[in-house]
C-alpha cells in the first residue's frame, strides 16, 4: 500500500523529536502545496512505518 497524506488528527501528545536538516527540507519540500502539517506528515509516516516494518522473531 502506498503512504497517502491524510488530514490532520486531534488527540496528541507532545514529544521533542531531533531530525537531521537535510530530513527536515525533504519533508517540508513532500508537504509543500498539501494540507497537512510538518507534525502530521511525521506521525502518517511513523504509522505506516509501523504497519509495514518486517518484524524480526529474535528466538
């Protein structure tokens, strides 16, 4: 399934996350013209990531 941009979400909790600036230009520029937030993009992405994520059994 392909990430899709959705809009924005109400509950949250805030959390202070660093990213590199070279990360932080290449989300602004996917975001750019979309109606959606820095934050919101970052969240979208983090659960489809989840979703996606080959799970390694360590046993």
């Amino acid at each position: 399934m392909a990430f899709q941009l959705k809009p924005n979400r109400k509950e949250s909790e805030n959390k202070t996350i660093r990213f590199p600036l070279p990360l932080v230009e290449k989300i602004n520029e996917a975001i750019k013209n979309q109606e959606v937030t820095f934050s919101s993009f970052v969240i979208q992405a983090c659960e489809y990531a989840l979703e996606n994520m080959d799970v390694v059994d360590e046993n």
